[in-house]
C-alpha cells in the first residue's frame, strides 16, 4: 500500500530560531523550554540539552515533529532499555517543514553551530515532506505512526468562560495561535477550521506573519506556539490559543494554570492529522534507525504516545510503506 495525500494532508512547519527566543517585550530573554528541543539522552539516564555537536556523532539521530516534544523522554528511556548498546540518542524535535528546508535540503545552524545534514530519521506530519526527499533519492520507505487533534487552550478555569471554537469570533478575547507563515498546525488545520466556521478574517485579519500581532491586540501570532503560547497565557497576555489536544495534556500534567476546552470534530481535523517518519538513504546508523522503526510499531510506544494524549496507529499504519 503507497501513502495518500489523503492521510497526510498537512504539516507542522514552524520556523526553527535561532537564538533562543523571540517573541513579546515580556518573553524577552526567557528560554520558555526552547532548551530541550534539543537534547542527547544517554543509556544510563543522563540528559544534554543543547549539546548540537551530538547530531554528528551520536548512535541514532532523530529529527522529529516538534509537538512529541513532551514524549521523548519515556519514549527514548524505554528504548534505550530495550536496545542497551545504543549508548546516546540524539533527538531534535522542532518544526519539519523548517527541518526539511533548512536542515536536510541545506547546511543548517543552531544557535551559530553546524548541525547534522544527514539525519538517521525524519518525521513530519506532510507526506509530501518525505516523497520530496523520495524524488531526490534521499528516501525510500515511511509509515505512519501516530495521530493527533486540535484543542483550545485557555487560562485555567477558564475564566473567559470559552465554550468552543466558535467563541473564537468574541471581541473580549485575546488570542494566541501558530503564525500561518511557518507553522503547519495553524497553516494547514487552524486556519482550516476558522474557514469552515467563516471565522478567519476576522480572527486573523488575512495576515500572513509570525511573532506579529495579526489583529492590533486581538490576535497574536507565534515564532514556536507549543511553548509560547502557554507562556503568554499564564502571563494574562492571551485568552485562548490554538494548540494540539497533546500540549494541553502534557502542560496541565506539569501543574501549568491552563485548561483545554475541546474541540468538536470535523473542526478538530482528527481525521486528517496523521504522523509519518521514514529513514535517510545515506543514515549513518541504518541498523539503529530500523530499531527504532520497528519499536514504533510496538504496543510500548503506541502506549507510551496514548498516555500523553496521542493516537494510536492502526496495525496497517503501522507497517513500512514504498513513499
């Protein structure tokens, strides 16, 4: 069976930046997590943050959808247990629109250092990331192995008393969602949803920028919303934001003053959200890299993805597919 348009519509595409944050005045010089967005995780439980030199010398490198962000850890621990020789796991999770652009397809840097062109793995949520890298013969095979939803996230109790997506069209409210211009949750599933409603203009005024106030006071829009938007949240400088139903999970496990309010399908694009990860041609750790392929597939990282809201793959999904 080939992958279809149909199962992997659109994308999480963030701009990747560089230093380590830009955003409001009163962001300024805060980390927000950004830290871990890159890190090294050790068999015998050691964590490096930052460490960009690891993505070349590492046993397994991963290049991954930014908003697992919050699994890796389990994820990574309970692999490493069940493959002990792999001594150091390098895993990356940012954006993949911004990965593929400016990380695989060219030289990349972060915070002014080189990163690893070459990757093990590569996974996005755009089939059409992975069949580019087929057409340049840097790829043969992906699967997908996860799925996920739209929520809304609000202050916790929600004080604004935000019953869905339509409460999006208020005038009393300030919002926090991913820029449409690198983020593919607003990009291809937020401002998909507000079309359906026959909310976009007015939420996002037809702008299309990042770290921006789309609407003057109304309407903000994100450099890395999964971390930014909370923040701006609990800091009383947004009301809601567009985020994934796993954000929400994982940030109120974190005893974070936020809440989610659902939203209903179709609007919530659960049909249509669908992670797909497939290895480099030129991998350096082929053999490590069809481990963790073939973990994936397991009911331990199924589950350990169900726990943080995450879901599952179907069997078939599950199995390597020709892209």
């Amino acid at each position: 069976m080939k992958f279809t348009s149909k199962l992997l519509p659109a994308i999480l595409a963030v701009a990747f930046v560089p230093a380590i944050f830009v955003g409001t005045p009163a962001m300024a010089g805060k980390d927000a997590g950004l830290g871990h967005d890159y890190r090294t995780f050790h068999a015998d439980g050691k964590i490096d943050y930052g460490k960009i030199s690891d993505s070349y010398n590492s046993d397994l490198v991963m290049y991954l959808a930014g908003n697992q962000f919050m699994v890796m850890e389990d994820l990574i621990k309970d692999f490493q247990k069940k493959n002990p020789d792999i001594k150091t796991v390098y895993v990356e999770t940012i954006p993949p629109g911004q990965i593929l652009k400016k990380q695989i397809l060219k030289q990349g840097e972060i915070n002014g250092q080189k990163t690893n062109q070459t990757p093990d793995l590569f996974a996005s949520v755009k089939i059409a990331h992975l069949k580019k890298l087929k057409k340049k013969g840097m790829m043969d095979e992906g699967k997908i192995y996860v799925h996920n939803k739209l929520e809304l996230m609000v202050a916790k109790g929600n004080p604004k008393g935000i019953k869905g997506p339509k409460d999006l069209a208020r005038d009393d409210i300030v919002q926090s969602h991913p820029n449409p211009k690198t983020e593919g949750i607003f990009k291809f599933y937020g401002s998909e949803m507000l079309k359906d409603l026959g909310l976009h203009a007015k939420v996002t005024g037809d702008k299309i920028c990042k770290s921006c106030w789309a609407v003057p006071g109304k309407t903000w829009f994100t450099s890395r919303h999964h971390r930014e938007t909370p923040h701006r949240i609990e800091n009383g400088e947004a009301d809601v934001g567009i985020v994934w139903t796993t954000e929400v999970k994982h940030a109120k496990a974190e005893g974070r003053q936020i809440d989610g309010v659902p939203i209903p399908a179709p609007y919530n694009k659960q049909d249509k959200v669908a992670y797909a990860i497939g290895k480099l041609s030129k991998a350096k750790n082929q053999e490590n890299a069809d481990r963790f392929l073939d973990y994936l597939a397991t009911a331990d990282a199924q589950n350990i993805y169900a726990k943080y809201g995450f879901l599952k793959a179907s069997a078939d999904e599950l199995k390597l597919k020709k892209l």
